[in-house]
C-alpha cells in the first residue's frame, strides 16, 4: 500500500494532538520551557538539513524567487485566513487566532523537511514505509506538546501533510520513469537543503528570535526544482 506510510504519520499526529487536549492546564512556564526545547531542536534539524547543500547558489536563487512569489500572492495571509476559516467553524471568536496559529504552525512543521519529502518517494518508489513511520513518532510527540500550546488548531495540521505526502508517494509511483535516478538523488539534496532553512526559520519564530513571514517562503520549494532542472540542463 502506497500510502501506508502516509495514513500511519496522520494517525499518529492525530493521537498525540488528542492527547495534548488533556494537558492544556500544564503551567504556562513548562510550556515555554518545553516550546524553547521544541524550537532548539528543530533549529539544530534545520542546520543539519541546510548543509547537506552541494550547490549553495541554487539554495539561495531558489530561496530569492520563492520569497519574491510568495510575497506577491500573500501565501502567508492566505494560509492564515486558511486556518481563521477553519477555526470560525469550529470555534467561538476568542479561540479563532489560536486554533489558525496552531494550523499553519503545526502544517508547516510537519509537512516541511527532509523526512517529508525522502520517507514519501520512499514509499513511492520503493514501497518502504519506515522513514514516514519514523517521522509520525516525531511528529505524534510535537503534536502532544504543541497542543498544550496552541490548541485545537495543531490536529487539522493532518489534513495537508496527509494530502502534501500522500501526492508525493503517488507522484513518486511514475518518477522514475520520467527522470534518472542521479538526478533524482542531486535533486533530493538540494530539496532538502531548502527545506532545511524553513526548518531554521520555524525553529527561530518558535524561540521567539523572529517573526519570519514562513508561509511566504514556501514557494522556494517548488522553485528550486525548477532551478535545479535548468542547472543540470545547462
């Protein structure tokens, strides 16, 4: 089963998200203790990822055109009234700021990094599922403590990564026939490279360092596919 993988890290997100509803009365100190681990962590990941770069120029060209794009359109407003949308349906007006932070939040942790992407080719393209089940451990754990802050908004975060990486994985079931796989395994780096400095940026906002509009970066994920494309066809 394809989405195997997929369906397992939902599930998990799901379960831990529930669980954090029951620990909302944790005092406020242990939560920002917490949050400041959370936020180290995902920093250090983020570094990890980003220096896995073999052509820096391409990371930076492809963050440059991704913030241009996202500017432009407002991803982040629109990921925002996303979530406000969402937590009007579900939510009195008090609760609607925090169930959207705790959405768009948890979605971006969750669906931007390298366990993301590699462990759903993975399961498309090798039909191994343990990478994806690795990082819904990971992500069931954040999901718990994440809800102690943010609240209900964090479970919704399932509906993109389930949508996010189970596309992959179905993509992934036909890449190879379009693509070689040295140019698959250079693009997966570069993918993850990019990834890796959202990852930083989350882990910045988290710490309270920054307030780095994320969601409009996020076009630099598809752009530096199509940067990497023209560098390798050049």
């Amino acid at each position: 089963m394809v989405l195997l993988g997929t369906v397992v890290n939902g599930i998990l997100i799901i379960i831990g998200s529930i669980l954090g509803l029951f620990f909302t009365k944790i005092p406020e100190k242990y939560k920002e203790t917490v949050m400041s681990g959370i936020g180290l962590v995902v920093f250090l990941i983020g570094l990890q990822m980003a220096f896995e770069t073999d052509q820096i120029i391409i990371v930076l060209l492809s963050l440059l055109t991704g913030a241009l794009i996202g500017e432009f359109i407002g991803l982040e407003e629109r990921l925002n009234q996303l979530g406000e949308w969402v937590g009007h349906r579900v939510s009195t007006k008090s609760e609607e700021t925090s169930i959207a932070q705790g959405f768009v939040t948890a979605s971006l942790i969750f669906c931007i990094g390298a366990m993301a992407i590699i462990g759903a080719l993975d399961s498309g393209i090798r039909g191994d599922h343990e990478v994806l089940m690795t990082k819904g451990v990971i992500d069931g754990f954040t999901s718990l403590v994440l809800t102690t802050t943010l609240g209900f908004g964090v479970i919704l975060s399932v509906i993109p990564v389930v949508v996010y990486q189970g596309l992959i994985a179905l993509f992934a079931t036909q890449i190879e026939n379009w693509v070689s796989a040295t140019f698959l395994d250079g693009l997966i780096v570069e993918l993850t490279a990019v990834g890796g400095l959202l990852i930083v940026a989350i882990g910045l906002n988290l710490l309270n360092i920054t307030n780095i509009r994320i969601g409009n970066l996020l076009p630099s994920i598809g752009t530096v596919i199509i940067i990497y494309s023209i560098v390798q066809f050049l």
